[in-house]
C-alpha cells in the first residue's frame, strides 16, 4: 500500500493574451498582483494568433500573449478556484461583453506543465467547481515534451523556451522550501 504524501507546492503560471497585449496587460497586471501576489516573470510577447482564429470574433486581430510566474508557490488544489478568479478578472475588463484579455492559468512543477480549463475532453481531469485539469507537458531528459492533445502554442520551442526558464525559477524557490 502506498503512503498518502503532502503534495510538493508549484508555481502558478498564466498565459495572458490579448489584441494590444501591451496595454491590456498594464491593465490587468496591478489586478493580477492584488489577487496572487508578485510577478517574476514575464516572457517576450509570443505569436498566438498564428494558432488558432477561434478568439479573433471576440477578441480582435492580432492576438499575442505572455507568459508570466508568480513569486508566491501556491498548492496544486488551489487551481480550480484561481481558474474562477481568473474568469472573473476577464470579466471586469469585458467590454460589452466581449472579453478584451484571457488569462489562462496552470502551474508548473518540476515534472509537468498543467493548464486548468472550464471543458471537459478526455484527457482532462475533473478538479472541482466545474474546472479541469489538463496535463499539457511533461518534463522528460532535461526538456518540456509535448503530446498528441498539446496546444499547438505551447508544442513550439519559443513557448516551452519560457516555460523552462519559469521551472528554472521554480527549482530555486523549491530548494529553499525544501532546506
């Protein structure tokens, strides 16, 4: 019989995109920070439109986004209420109810990239409140790995570049935790 463990804390993630990227996130970052605490880490902006037109009615043209970390590590079992918060912030800056911003939210942790979701498919997990858990990339010899359900975003080298250097920052906080 296995013996039940605390699970290891992890580093909260979110891909933030919008059209105009640059302002929408000045706008929702103070937000953001009031709600899970500091920033520290945000990526380049990275193509996303290139992926998928499906946001481009809602949202606009020329969809780009960025991938940010939060300093605070928080635990696995918070992602489904933060996926709520999350929904809630796009909310407030919706115009006319269009949303003008999309904050995805997940974790890393040393082994996997995990993204929440309000949809269910079948390799996502039911995680409460009406959220999903979905296992976009595992960790494996020293590099992110995608897999057959990967979004084709986070299956590009530019995006999973940024998340490693996230889980580089991860490890450090996680030593210190473990000390």
């Amino acid at each position: 019989m296995g013996e039940v463990k605390v699970p290891d804390l992890v580093n909260l993630v979110m891909f933030i995109f919008a059209s105009h990227i640059d302002y929408w996130f000045n706008e929702v970052r103070p937000v953001l920070e009031e709600r899970f605490g500091s920033i520290d880490y945000v990526s380049d902006n990275l193509d996303f439109e290139k992926y998928t037109l499906y946001y481009s009615e809602e949202m606009g043209q020329g969809l780009e986004g960025k991938l940010v970390s939060f300093e605070r590590l928080i635990h696995p079992y918070q992602l489904a209420d933060i996926k709520l918060e999350t929904n809630s912030i796009e909310k407030m800056f919706s115009i006319e109810g269009k949303r003008k911003v999309n904050i995805d939210p997940g974790y890393i942790h040393h082994t996997q990239f995990v993204l929440a979701s309000t949809k269910h498919w079948g390799n996502r997990i039911y995680i409460g409140k009406g959220i999903y858990a979905e296992v976009t990339l595992v960790y494996i010899r020293g590099k992110f790995r995608d897999m057959e359900f990967t979004y084709p975003n986070y299956r590009e080298e530019e995006y999973k570049k940024h998340l490693e250097k996230i889980r580089e920052i991860y490890l450090k906080k996680r030593r210190k935790i473990l000390k």
